[in-house]
C-alpha cells in the first residue's frame, strides 16, 4: 500500500524512491550490518532501507545505519505485515543462518521480489 511504502520509505518525499525491506529479527545473526554494505554500492541513487522487526541488536544496527537512508518501523502483524512485504521493491534476506526461511515464503507469498543469500533452506525456496 501507498501508506505502507510511504512509512517503510521515512515518509511520502521518500516513497518514490527505490525501497529495500528488510523483514525479521535483529540479532547478529541476522548479518543484516551487511546491508550497509550493500547500500553503499548500489549503482542507484536515492535507494532507501526499510526495516520491519526487532532484536536484540536493534540499538547496535541503528548505530550502522545511522548515514544510511534507512527507517525501522518495528514489529508488525498481520495484514500491516503482508502490506510491508508487498509494499518493496524488493525484500532483501542477508542472513546465513536460515534453515526453512520463512520470511522468503511469506515475501514471495506476498508477490515481492526476493533477493537473499546462497545458504541454508533458502536456496531451496528461491
């Protein structure tokens, strides 16, 4: 949704704006400060992160992204949830620790694009 997009994107100026969404656990896990990385080469310009979960890294990887273009909106549920898979451009998986990927199956269930890395469960999903 439109409303989504523009909360995932830190606002309606930024909605229009290439969206990344990031969708799950904040721990280390997760290798989601890979994503800066990321960031900072994508050809691009303007490409905003947006990130949906909690953990108990969150303060540490707010810290990373600080001069990034990225917003955390936090947990959510249900129907905001699906609205935030499907309001991306592409739903982006660094982690290498995932044994079914769930979030991959709920993206694509979703209709988004899933870009992810070549380890555990999720190589079988996309």
């Amino acid at each position: 949704s439109w409303e989504m997009r523009c909360r995932l994107a830190g606002g309606e100026p930024h909605a229009h704006k290439p969206l990344l969404v990031y969708v799950g656990r904040l721990g280390a896990e997760k290798n989601v400060d890979h994503l800066h990385h990321i960031m900072e080469h994508i050809q691009t310009p303007d490409v905003r992160l947006g990130f949906v979960g909690d953990g108990p890294h969150r303060d540490a990887i707010k810290k990373v992204f600080a001069d990034s273009p990225a917003t955390f909106v936090g947990i959510l549920r249900g129907a905001p949830l699906a609205a935030a898979f499907a309001s991306g451009d592409v739903v982006v998986m660094p982690s290498e620790s995932e044994t079914l990927g769930f979030v991959v199956l709920e993206a694509m269930a979703c209709g988004a694009a899933v870009v992810a890395v070549r380890a555990g469960g999720i190589t079988d999903l996309i």
